[in-house]
C-alpha cells in the first residue's frame, strides 16, 4: 500500500514501481528549482524528455535519406532507382512491422520476470496497453529497427528484386532486430546490464549505450550472409577470382549520404541518453565528433602513403566505421580514447574490406566492413 490509497500487488515489477510513482510525483505537481530562481514541474520535465527522444528520433529517421544517397552513388547508374526503393520499402514495411510484432518482441513484458530465460519479449502488439507516455519510446526504437534492416539493402545492391528484399526487412524489424534488442536493452533481457539478477557476467551484463553492437553488429551479421547467398554482381570478380572493382557511378551523392548520416548520428547516440540529460547528451556529441574525425584523418594519411593518392571513398566509409565504433561506449569514455577509438575503427575499417575481397564478398557499399566489423570493435 502507498499513501492516497494506490495498492501495488504482491511481486509487483520494478516497472511497476516506478509507473506508480511517476503518477504519485506527477499528481503532486512537485516543482524542481532551477539556477535562475524560476522552476520547473515535474510534468514539464517529463514533456521535455518525451521532445527531447522525438526529436532524436527525427534525426535517426533522417539518417535514411543519408543511406539512400551514399547507396545510390555506390552502385550503378541503372540500380539507382532500385535501391532507393529499397530505402523507402524499409523504412514503410518497417514501420508496420515494428507496430504489429517488433516492439512486443524488444520491449513486450507480459511474459517477463527476473528468473525468464530472457530470450524475447510478449506484449504491446500493436501497441495494445502501451501508456500514452510511452508512445515516444516506440517511434525511437523503430528509427533503429529500420536502421538495422537498411543496412542490408546496401550489402545485396544489384542482385536482389525487390519483392526478396522486402522479405528481408519484414524479417529484421519483425522478429531478428527486436529479440537481439530484447537481449541487451530490455529489462529483462538474458545480456542485460539492467537485469536485477546475477544471470550473466556475474551480474554485470552487456553495455553497449547505443547500439554498436545490437542496430550495427545485427545488420552487418544479416548483411554478411545475404550478399553470401547471392553471389557477387556479374564483373566483379574475373574468372580467375581477379578483383574487379565496379566504382560508385556518383561520388556527390555518396559524399552527401556520409553527411547526412553523421548528422543524425547526433539523434543515435545523443538520444540514447532516453531523458532529458544535457552534459550526458553533451558528452556522447563530443566522441561522436571526435571519433569518425580520427578515423578519417587516419586513412587521410594512409590512402597517401598506401596508394600515393588520397581515396575519398575510403576516407568516408572510414568515418562511418569511426562512428559505429563509438556508438558503444560514446557517453563512458574520455574524450581522448574517443580519438584511439576512431583511429583504430579506421584500420578495421581497411582491413575488413580487403578481407571482404579476399573472401570474394561483393559489398558495394561496404556495409559489412563498416557496420559488421565497426560493430565488433
């Protein structure tokens, strides 16, 4: 029993908890006291921080317009339009997806508890009993979802129809995307730093602040083994296995793609905080530049000395490696490593990508150096 005769049932949740306390704080209209004399209510703070993650979200749902530029440039001027059906297919399948099925797998509690296997979630399809303060978290977690699944369409550029790809995106943000979600991030999941029991690493549980590992891991692995199952594009590779690089038909569109994702990296990983956290957020902008700043000097450098020129797709695909690579631990770090970090998602970076072609892996974007082995690192 609480106090105004709100009752919590025996072995309630943490959740619970917390829910029922959010509504006893709110009912109160308790007032926070700022540095400048004025206040601020504890429901405005709580509409802030559902802005503050909407508006993250915004720039991580922006970032697809930054992958379909760098893809339509990366690949032939006659697969163009096809990959930037692709991006749309993505993002409007994803979206249904994450609705019906993916969020109840990531975040769904009603078959949880502190002793379940913690392998998916159950609950919330289709939003069914989500609280309305929770909606936001919702469009936030499908940014990602979709993130994860257009990772692939870059990967497979060239030899996949479309009907087969938008098989593929169904699968990621319904069910694949979602369960490794569940692991890390929810509650209750088996990997959970936030679980309250001692099931994994003596308690500790994985750390991984905004995704390297569950959005970018995720969707190099499915990147790896689709552009496997279908083979590389006719030409790439000669029939004594020579390497034959077919280069991006528009260098602009790739370089205006690694802008804009870069951009909305900001909402990734600033976001990520999930509240309204200005030096946290503040910390994560920091690394989120310093990082893929590092990563790009680094093959700046080395594209000179390696190549005797400087390679401009390198230097891009290896900012993006730099910005994966961060993506773990951007709030946890000092700003110093952020640079070690970056430096040395560079040199994975180049060394995925010659592995890649050792393995005769036809990847026109990359995807699996960047997001795959970025992811690792």
């Amino acid at each position: 029993m609480i106090n105004d005769g709100v009752q919590l049932a025996a072995g309630s949740s943490t959740d619970d908890v917390i829910a029922v306390l959010n509504e006893l704080i709110g009912s109160y209209n308790i007032t926070l006291p700022l540095s400048d004399n004025s206040t601020l209510t504890y429901a405005e703070l709580s509409n802030a921080t559902i802005i503050w993650i909407l508006l993250a979200g915004f720039l991580v749902f922006f970032m697809h317009a930054g992958f379909s530029m760098l893809e339509a440039g990366s690949v032939r001027h006659k697969n163009a339009v096809n990959i930037m059906f692709k991006n749309i297919g993505t993002i409007a399948i994803g979206a249904i997806c994450y609705y019906v099925f993916g969020f109840a797998f990531a975040y769904g509690t009603a078959n949880s508890s502190e002793s379940s296997s913690g392998f998916i979630g159950s609950g919330f399809y289709g939003l069914r009993d989500l609280s309305a303060g929770d909606r936001h978290n919702w469009f936030f977690q499908f940014t990602f979802a979709a993130t994860g699944a257009t990772i692939v369409s870059g990967a497979v550029a060239g030899r996949v129809q479309l009907a087969g790809y938008f098989i593929i995106a169904s699968w990621m943000t319904s069910f694949v995307y979602p369960v490794v979600s569940h692991w890390i991030w929810s509650t209750y999941g088996f990997a959970s730093a936030f679980r309250e029991d001692d099931f994994l690493f003596d308690g500790c549980g994985v750390i991984d602040f905004a995704g390297s590992g569950v959005v970018h891991l995720t969707g190099g692995c499915a990147a790896f083994w689709c552009a496997l199952a279908v083979g590389a594009r006719l030409g790439r590779f000669g029939p004594d296995g020579a390497d034959n690089p077919i280069p991006p038909h528009n260098m602009a569109l790739v370089t205006l793609g690694t802008f804009i994702l870069w951009f909305g990296w900001y909402g990734f990983n600033c976001g990520s905080t999930l509240a309204l956290n200005g030096p946290v957020a503040a910390q994560a902008a920091v690394t989120t530049t310093l990082s893929p700043s590092a990563a790009a000097v680094t093959t700046i450098i080395l594209s000179k000395i390696i190549f005797g020129h400087f390679d401009l797709g390198l230097v891009l695909n290896s900012s993006l490696c730099g910005l994966v690579s961060i993506t773990a631990g951007c709030v946890v770090v000092p700003f110093w490593a952020s640079i070690i970090i970056g430096i040395i998602g560079a040199l994975v970076y180049l060394g995925a990508s010659k592995l890649m072609v050792m393995l005769k892996i036809d990847d026109p974007v990359d995807a699996i150096a960047v997001h795959g082995f970025g992811g690792i690192w």
